[in-house]
C-alpha cells in the first residue's frame, strides 16, 4: 500500500513514512493510493467482530505485513485498548425515539481520541525500537487531542512530545489533563489564541523541511494518517451496531451524524463510504460552521473569527481534514485539490466547484447547531432518558432531535458521541443539569501543573523551535552517554 499527497507533488511513500510525517512536503496530507473495495460477504465476516478485530482487519488492509506482520499488528492493537475504562472499548447506548448514541470516550481521557491515539503510539513505538530513532511530536489542539496524544505518548523513552493549547478556550478538566503530566518527555504550552492560531507556528515549523528532518519531527493530529485510519473503525462498528440485518441485496443502509471540527472523523467516513460501506453521514457542527456552508452551498471560506462555544473542541475555522474529502470526492484529482487548497490559504475563500459541491452534498449533509440548542439537547436527552450529554454528542443528537420532527427515518440512525459529560461541567451547568464526576477527574485538581505560556507578544514559531532544539540536544547528549 503506497500513499500519496493530495496536492500531487511529494514523493510516493509505505505507511511508516506516512505515519512519521506531518504534512507532506507540497502542503498536502496523506492518502492511500487506493482504496480496498470490501465485498458484502467480508462485511458480513466483519459484523461478528469485537470492535478490537475490527481495528486489525482495518488496518491490515492499509499497512501491509512486511511492515507489521499480522501477529505483531494484533498484538499492539489489542495492547493499545488495554487501558480503556469499559472492556469492549466502545459501547452502544439504544435510547427512546430510536436514537442510538455510540460511546467513543470509554478510554483514559474519556474522548474519542484515545482510540485513534493510544493505536498510532504502539504503532510509532514499534517501529522506533526497530529503528533506534527518536522523534518529537508537535501537536496543536483545541481541547481533547493534546491530553490523548501527552497519555497515549508519556514516559516512552523515544519520543518527547509539544503540545500547545490555547489558553482560555480549553474546559478546566480538558487544561488540567494536560498541564497535570509531568513526565520529562511532556512540554506544554499555553498559548494566548484560538486553537487555528497556535496551528499556525506548527504549519510554520513544518514548512521548513530540513528543519524538519533534522529534529524528527511529526505531529498527531489527524493531519496524521494513523487517526484517520483507526477512525475509520468507528463507522464500520456503528453500521453493525444498527443495521437490523446483512441478509438483503442489496445491504440496508444506516446514517452516521458525525460531530465534527477538524474534520477527521468525516474524512474516515467518506473512505468508509467509498471502500463499500452503505452509510450516508450528517456532519454536525456547532455555529463556526464552514463545512455546513461548504456542504449546503459550496461556500469554503472563513468567517471574521472563531466564535467560543459549548462545543469548544470543535471551534475550528479551518478544517484541514475537508482537503481529503476534496480529493476523493474530485476523483483523487491531486490538481483540482492543490489549486483549491492554495486559493484558500491565499485568500481564506474558496466557492467549491459546481461538480465538487454536488458531489459533497450528495454523500453527506450537515447541520450547525447554536449553543441554546446544545443545551435543550442535553437537557431533552436527561429528561427522556436520564442521560447526559457532552456538548459534542449534543450536537449531533440535535440533528437526530431535527429530523423525528420533520420525516420518518427510512434508516437507522447513529450518532457518534466523541466525549464523556465528565469532561464538561460548565455546560451540563449550564443545561441546568447536575455534572457526574468520576474520582479521576475530581482528583486532577489536587495535582501539581507545569506549562509554559506563550503570549501574544511572544514569537510562537520561534519558542517552539527553541524548545524542540533544546529536545535535540538533551536526545544527542542521552545517546552518547549511553554508547559509550
């Protein structure tokens, strides 16, 4: 399996060299050569399988056995969800007026990332330890992903991992699970911004290419193929999960409502779709809604600013995972998606292509959400079912609340839940509901928190080069001393 960027420009490369990249060298990201076509009888194979085997199966068809051969493939997968709080890893709640509500945030920080992170590190350490090498990861996050990479990452001897979150627009809980890591290879910063800001000193670091290899440097977020590869999972489990029976020719069909911000959930159902998967997905969004516009009308550009809402992992201007999308849906026309992407950055403003807008809005639709819906939701779902929400899983259940007033579902519905309520005491507050706490949560309050601030006065591209600088050295100094 080869995978190419999709701006067309960089080298082809195996999944190890995708898995340690970043950005690929023209701007664009990751994309398998080509997708596996899946026949009904391996879907129905499939449907019997714990949600574990299901990652494997996926992810033996993207990485290939002389990278990782199968044995090793299943061993570190199986290692990867060994700490998750629930022992079937995800977990189906079926709730009055047919809304499924699939349970992404069983693992250590209670959010989807664990699933696709906790994979991607036994995959990186793996071939580290073969290589002898080191690595530093940068990763920019708007709430959930920095504190699944620093847990996913902490204490491995061969990777240092920077995380900048921005400061003020993190819940409490979501701050404290990172700045409460400790661990030498952890650096923390808080930076003074949005979380689109702090991802610009990281494009920036990234762009130069030779600073790049010389400090091993690579990201986790889900410009990463890795995630969008064991994200993919959540689709296939949700279609078994719901779809009532895999006997019919052809196979029902079951809608999948993704909440989403950066878009790589999205993106790991639309190669779902395209590898043979009968789902159509609703991408839900809060009311920083440029893929809603995108979908409706074709309307790909920023607004005047980020809007802060309850939602706040998903308050995301630029949705860097939509240039996948582009380019399977143009044809894997690395042409039409570089000249689109790079109109973006130049102007912020695309208007998609009639042809490309079509195709969009024929595999998904969307909605976006206020945060007065979000709450009526949450308190909606507890009075009817004594079940709480995160402001994510709002989102999307807001959308499934929409459609029971206006058709009956010719198909099962799931939505994705990506968080645990846990995680978002000020908006159950402010459902008027009563926040549940786990012991773990409540305990982050008691512990010690290092992180250093970057200020808007500040060179952000340049503190974060010092610091990965400083990385090197301490690496190279650590190596000799152990050679010798």
């Amino acid at each position: 399996m080869w995978y190419v960027s999709t701006r067309g420009l960089a080298p082809h490369i195996d999944f190890e060299g995708a898995l340690f990249s970043g950005y690929a060298p023209d701007g664009g990201l990751y994309m398998p050569e080509k997708l596996p076509q899946l026949s009904s009888e391996t879907l129905r194979q499939w449907s019997a399988l714990s949600y574990p085997s299901l990652v494997t199966e996926l992810c033996a068809l993207f990485i290939g056995p002389e990278l990782i051969p199968r044995n090793d493939l299943s061993d570190l997968i199986h290692r990867a969800f060994r700490r998750f709080h629930y022992r079937e890893v995800v977990h189906l709640s079926r709730l009055r007026s047919g809304l499924n509500v699939l349970e992404l945030w069983h693992g250590v920080t209670h959010a989807f990332k664990d699933l696709s992170l906790c994979c991607t590190a036994q995959f990186l350490q793996y071939f580290l330890e073969k290589r002898e090498k080191h690595v530093t990861v940068v990763v920019g996050t708007s709430g959930d992903t920095g504190s699944a990479a620093i847990e996913s990452v902490q204490g491995a001897k061969n990777m240092d991992i920077i995380v900048l979150l921005p400061k003020g627009h993190c819940t409490k809980v979501q701050e404290l699970q990172m700045t409460t890591v400790l661990s030498e290879n952890v650096h923390v910063f808080a930076v003074e911004g949005n979380s689109d800001e702090l991802d610009e000193p990281i494009k920036a670091v990234f762009a130069d290419i030779a600073f790049v290899k010389k400090h091993n440097l690579m990201s986790l977020n889900s410009i990463n193929w890795s995630r969008v590869l064991v994200q993919m999972a959540h689709h296939f489990f949700a279609y078994f999960q719901c779809v009532q029976s895999l006997d019919t020719h052809p196979l029902p069909v079951v809608e999948v409502v993704v909440p989403t911000g950066a878009a790589g959930n999205l993106a790991a159902g639309c190669i779902a779709q395209k590898m043979g998967l009968p789902i159509c997905l609703a991408a839900a969004v809060n009311c920083n809604d440029i893929i809603h516009r995108s979908v409706q009308r074709g309307d790909f550009s920023l607004s005047e600013a980020v809007t802060p809402t309850l939602a706040s992992a998903m308050d995301i201007q630029v949705p860097y995972n939509m240039e996948r999308i582009f380019w399977l849906l143009s044809g894997c026309d690395s042409w039409v998606t570089r000249a689109l992407m790079e109109q973006f950055e130049r102007t912020q403003s695309v208007s998609l292509p009639k042809e490309l807008q079509n195709k969009l809005s024929a595999v998904m639709t969307s909605v976006s959400v206020s945060d007065e819906a979000i709450t009526r939701t949450m308190a909606r779902c507890w009075e009817e079912n004594q079940y709480l929400l995160c402001p994510h899983s709002a989102v999307a259940v807001s959308y499934h609340y929409q459609q029971m007033h206006r058709q009956t579902p010719s198909s099962p519905r799931c939505c994705l839940a990506p968080a645990s309520a846990a995680k978002f005491p000020e908006a159950v507050l402010a459902a008027g509901l009563t926040p549940q706490t786990p012991p773990e949560i409540l305990a982050l309050e008691r512990k010690e928190t290092r992180c250093t601030p970057m200020w808007r006065s500040d060179n952000w591209t340049l503190m974060l080069r010092d610091k990965i600088e400083d990385i090197g050295r301490r690496w190279r100094d650590h190596f000799l001393d152990a050679s010798e």
